[in-house]
C-alpha cells in the first residue's frame, strides 16, 4: 500500500468534492497537515531520544559521541517520524473508510474503500476498478466461505 503524505491524498478521498472532504476528515478528527506531522516528528524525536537513552545504558552511547552520534540521532529521528506517519496514516483510513461505509446506511459505498474509484453510478457489488468488495462485510461474507 502507498503512503499517502497527507490524510487528504488518501485515494478514497479523491473523489469527493472539497467540501464533503472537509466534513468527512472533520467527522473523523483527522489532522491537518501541519498537524500530522509535526506530531510525528515529535514522537520521532521522544524515541529517538529514547533509543539513545537506551544505547546510553548500554555503555554504546559514549562510542557514538561527536558527527557520527548526531547523524544517527537525525536518521533515527526520521525513521521514527516515517514509521509514526505511516500507523496515523493506516489508523485514519480506517476510521474514514468506517465513516463513509456508515454514511452510505445499507447502501453500497459511493466510492471503493480499496482505490477511490467512484463507484457511484454502478450497480455491482465490486468495484470495477480493482476488483475489491465495496461493503466490508462483503469482504468478510467471502472470507467465510
Ligand atoms: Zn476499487
């Protein structure tokens, strides 16, 4: 799966008018992109900072001082904050295809929860695009079987 950078690059969003977009992500609590990010890059930092608290402990922290410590620190930080972004990123797709799934009360999804595809003038229960379920509890009903 791509991550998209921001919640609104999440394909099942592309297909929904600006507007719809911002009650959607509103509805859902998702963040804005200032937001987003800058909270992951703090929790890349606070376990970043934990890491070398731990290597500290370890007695490896002291072999790690100078250019070399500070590159790591830098490196782990980001690796974190990606890491970070990449849980928020799966965490509120799943919150928004959930509320676009319950938007759509009994009726198929406007929109394939899997690609984006506006599905909303098609009758199948697949979407045409990739093939996927466009009710959830299709998809469970086939893992069943
Ligand atoms: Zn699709």
């Amino acid at each position: 799966m791509r991550i998209p950078s921001t919640i609104a690059g999440l394909p099942e969003l592309s297909s929904l008018s600006a507007d719809e977009r911002r009650a959607l992500m509103k509805s859902c609590d998702a963040p804005g992109p200032l937001r987003l990010w800058s909270f992951n890059l703090s929790r890349g930092i606070f376990l970043a900072a934990l890491l070398f608290l731990l290597l500290h402990g370890g007695g490896l922290a002291q072999r790690l001082s100078g250019l070399l410590g500070a590159v790591l620190m830098v490196v782990a930080t980001v690796a974190f904050a990606l890491v970070m972004h990449a849980a928020t990123i799966v965490q509120m797709r799943h919150r928004i295809r959930t509320a676009i799934e319950e938007a759509s009360s009994g009726d198929l999804p406007p929109i394939c929860l899997n690609c984006g595809h506006d599905c909303a003038a098609i009758e199948s229960r697949r979407c045409p695009e990739c093939g996927s379920w466009r009710r959830s509890s299709d998809r469970i009903l086939e893992h069943a079987e």
